[in-house]
C-alpha cells in the first residue's frame, strides 16, 4: 500500500529533485497522459490516485518497479489491468525522463519504504546513512529494465 505524504513532506522532497523531473512532475501533458490512460483502461474514477502514486514515483517515495503492484492494491484491479496500465505510464511518463529517475534511485535521494528497510537489516550500525557512499564505486543496476514494453 503506497504511503500517504502530508503538503509538507511533499514539498521537501521536491525542493531536492533535479529540474527536469520538477518539470515533468507539474507539466500539463503528463497529467494529459494520465487522463489518457486512464479513460482508455476506463478507470477515470480513479484518476486522482493514479495522479498520486505516479507523483510519489516521480518524488522518489515509489520505486517505478513497485507502480504495477501498487496500482493493483490501491485501486483494486485485475493485474493485466494494472500491467497495461503500468506500462502506459512507464512509456509516456517514466520512459522520457529514466535516466534522471535512475539517479534520483541509486543516489537515494528519497530512499523507498524497501531501501530503508533492507539497509536496516543488512547494516544496521549505519541506519542513518544514505546509500551510495563516495567511496563505493557505481555498479550497474542487477535488476530487470521495468521501463522497456514487451514485444508483443
């Protein structure tokens, strides 16, 4: 379940974002998007909280690997409903801007529920620290591209 954020702590993690997901967090055509994929799949009553999760992704709060599963809880839908869904959003929304997302990710930024939690367990003798220290160098990312669609 995605975890609800008050004006304030919204606000603080966007004064921390690079411009270019500012921009794209407030633009007239990812909420044009939105509105698109949410009329095609017919779900416009759930429109604001489409609006949200995506917002909470393009903040740092929400992996985009985790945008499927969350649709699918929050607005309880079939899966390859929330599976089209997702990779809508992923094409017209994430896509455009995954480079910046990647780094606002690795760098931790605003590190997820899930970051935190692994950190926790792994070292906890450095709960407070962000991950992604100067001295450990970059590693390329293990897991699946969640930006690329499918052939079909």
């Amino acid at each position: 379940m995605a975890k609800e954020y008050t004006k304030e702590q919204f606000w603080k993690l966007y004064e921390k974002l690079p411009q270019e997901l500012k921009d794209v967090l407030f633009a007239e055509e990812t909420g044009d998007n939105i509105y698109d994929v949410c009329e095609r799949n017919k779900i416009e009553e759930n429109l604001e909280t489409v609006v949200n999760l995506v917002g909470q992704v393009l903040v740092g709060v929400l992996a985009p690997e985790d945008f499927q599963n969350t649709l699918e809880e929050e607005l309880i839908i079939e899966k390859d409903v929330a599976k089209k869904i997702a990779q809508e959003i992923n094409r017209f929304i994430f896509y455009p801007v995954k480079p910046v997302l990647e780094q606002l990710y690795q760098a931790g930024v605003a590190p997820t529920e899930k970051t935190a939690e692994k950190l926790t367990i792994e070292r906890p003798e450095i709960k407070s620290e962000i991950p992604g220290t100067e001295d450990e160098k970059p590693t390329r990312p293990s897991k699946k591209d969640v930006y690329r669609e499918p052939i079909e």
